[in-house]
C-alpha cells in the first residue's frame, strides 16, 4: 500500500512541477517535459494493460493545465506503448526478470539509451501533434531534438541527486 501511495505522490508531484513549473520556461524555443519520467521509473513487472491508462490520465492531466486538447494523452499513451518493446530491445532478458524498476545504478547504458528513446518518442509525436503538418517536420525535429536534450539533462540531475 505504501509503494501505491508512493507512485500516486510522484504522479501528482510529476504533474504539478510540469503545469506550474517548467510550462513557464522556454530555451531556444525548446521545453522540458519532466512528466514523462513516470513511464521510466513505474515498475517493470506491472502489466502494459494497467499503464496505458495511466499513462493516459498522466497526459490528460497535464492537457488539462495546460490547455493542449489532448497531445499530451496522446504521446504519453504512444510512448507507454513503446515501453515493453524499448525494454525487451534494450535490457538482456536475464535483467528485466530480476529488476523491478529500472534505474541507473544497473545497466547504465542500457538506462540512458531507454530514457532518450522513450524522451525522443514522446517530444517528437507530441510536437508532431502539436504542429499538425508534416510541413514543419524540420521545425518539428529541431525542437524535438532541443527539448530532448533539455529533458535528458533534467532527468539526469533528478538520477544522480536522488537519495538512495
């Protein structure tokens, strides 16, 4: 029970920094997108069927703060259906059995490529949506890569300053 409350603090805390926090900085045009994160650190062996709709709910939450109609439901759903994949491509079968969650203590290359394909994803169908036109798919990549980038280096300064 105490792990359940645990994730449902960090959903909301994810929430909350995102609609109050980081929707208000823009660098070179780029934005963070610090929500994500609760794809990465939900546990491995909760089934795909009870994160999708988490996922859902992640987004719709932060559309609903921000006004979005629904771009932002609609890439963290994508990027929770990539999940399983990106971790059966990227972890060795032995670890993802004897792992719960995913960190950055074990397997460190394998972490950080998961969290910038599962970071890329999201930002580019999430602009994507955003823009709405493959018209601007240079515009579209350009900040998907700037906001990646401004994504990843808060994700990691999150990682290495957490307490263990």
């Amino acid at each position: 029970m105490q792990e359940r409350f645990s994730y449902i603090l960090k959903f909301l805390l994810l929430v909350l920094v995102q609609v109050l926090l980081l929707d208000n900085i823009h660098l070179f045009g780029a934005q963070a997108y610090l929500y994500i994160m609760f794809l990465v650190i939900f546990p491995i062996s909760i089934s795909s069927k009870i994160l999708m709709p988490i996922s859902f709910l992640l987004g719709l939450c932060v559309d609903i703060f921000s006004g979005t109609y629904g771009i932002h439901a609609a890439a963290t759903t994508f990027a929770a259906f990539a999940r399983p994949f990106l971790i059966r491509l990227l972890f060795p079968l032995n670890d993802v059995n004897q792992i719960e969650v995913l960190s950055l203590s074990k397997q460190k290359i394998s972490f950080v490529c998961f969290v910038a394909v599962i970071v890329f994803l999201h930002h580019f169908v999430l602009l994507m949506l955003e823009a709405f036109s493959f018209n601007y798919i240079g515009v579209v990549v350009g900040k998907t890569l700037l906001s990646s980038i401004y994504t990843l280096i808060l994700t990691f300064c999150l990682f290495l300053f957490q307490r263990k």
